[in-house]
C-alpha cells in the first residue's frame, strides 16, 4: 500500500514487483560528491591491495583464498611484494594466521580514507560464496562498491557471478573479476593484469559513478519521489 518505492538496486526493485505486484521503484543508495581522477600505478615492485569498511564473517573464506594466491603470486613474481591492508577495526586472526601478513588498521574518517587510497593499487570487494548468502548477494549493493567505483582504482571484485554488484560491474565491465575460491586461478588472473586493463576497467568505474551515484542525482530521486507523491494527495 505504500506510495512509493525505494530499493537499493536494480534487482531488489525486480523482485519486489515479482512479489507484491508491478509497480515503478526508484534505486537510491549513497552518493559520491566528487569523483578521483584516475590514478596510475606508480610502482612495479609492489601490489598493494586495501580494503575498507565492514568485514563480515561471510568474507572470510573469500578473504583466505585471496592471500593463499598472493602467496603464489609472490613465489612466481619474486620481484614482486604485495600487501594487504584492511581498515576494518578486526578481522579474526584464523583467517590469515600462517598464510600472509595483514595490516589490520582501526576504522577512520573520509580523510583518512582518501589518504589509504593515494597508497593502494587495487581495491578489494569480497561478496560471499554460497547458498548460504544467496539472497544477500543477489539483491545487494554494497555502500562500499559506490565510495569504489569514484576511486580512480581498478576494483577487484571476488564474488559469485549471480550478485547484483556483479550484474552491474560487469555491465559496464567496471571491475577486474575473481569469481572462484580457487587460489591457483587468482594468482593467475593477478599476474595477468596488464596496465591497458587496469586503466579501462578505471575509465568504466568513473563512468558508472558518474551515470548512477553522483549525491545531487540520489538526492533529487529521492526528495523528487516524495515531493511527486505528496502533490497527487
């Protein structure tokens, strides 16, 4: 009975109307007041991977894997250092113990954020495997993809194939993707990357942000679907 319809993406909107009947929806989630420029891999003896925000349990396994293919990596690149750096306050010490070192820093503000950012290569985007989180994949879309995609840096999304992020990283070919939990073939999509598909993948970014998650367009959808509603009264 509601006047209106607010999802956070795409496919949530889809399957309410499936559910509860056919109706228009608008996608409204964070928005971006500004958009990086695009940032260019000043290093060749390092991959400095970072993450930021929540660090759900379900990204452990996701998370594991990753640092065994960076293990492999670094064994067959040994002129190559990579690092992990995660600003997320905790993450529980099984997931890394004996495998990598991780650099574990506590949550901080917008500034410090930007600051992490001038010092990474690639940014992490874990969504869970599994029929367990099947639902939660399929329908979200994470803040943090949105705060990614205005970055300037390549994405790194590792995840199933049948989420929402995915569905729309992969329609603007807007992320480098890793959609296994086997470490062998990570290590080999990462030793892959090439300079032309890490600028591409940015230039797409920057483009779906701009076209999707720019604040004064979330904030028009918004108050505009209100003020739509309250004049038909």
């Amino acid at each position: 009975d509601a006047d209106a319809r607010f999802v956070i993406s795409e496919a949530l909107g889809r399957e309410y109307s499936r559910r509860y009947g056919e109706r228009l929806y608008e996608v409204v989630t964070d928005g971006l007041s500004k958009l990086n420029s695009a940032r260019r891999n000043s290093r060749s003896d390092t991959l400095r991977i970072y993450f930021m925000g929540l660090f759900h349990l379900g990204y452990e396994s996701n998370f594991r894997v990753l640092l065994e293919a960076l293990r492999i990596f670094e064994r067959r690149n040994p002129g190559i250092t990579a690092t992990v750096t995660c600003r997320c306050e905790y993450i529980r010490p099984h997931v890394w113990k004996d495998i990598k070192h991780v650099n574990v820093l506590p949550f901080a503000n917008e500034a410090q954020i930007e600051r992490d950012m001038e010092e990474a290569d690639f940014l992490y985007m874990p969504m869970p495997f599994g029929q367990e989180h099947e639902n939660f994949t399929r329908y979200s879309v994470s803040t943090k993809m949105v705060t990614y995609v205005g970055s300037g840096l390549p994405i790194l999304y590792h995840g199933p194939t049948t989420s929402a992020a995915f569905d729309l990283l992969r329609r603007y070919e807007a992320a480098i993707f890793l959609t296994s939990l086997g470490p062998e073939e990570i290590a080999r999509s990462l030793a892959d990357l090439g300079n032309a598909q890490r600028e591409a993948v940015v230039r797409n970014a920057l483009d779906l942000a701009r076209r999707e998650f720019m604040l004064a367009d979330q904030t028009q959808k918004f108050w505009g679907t209100i003020c739509d509603c309250l004049r038909s009264r």
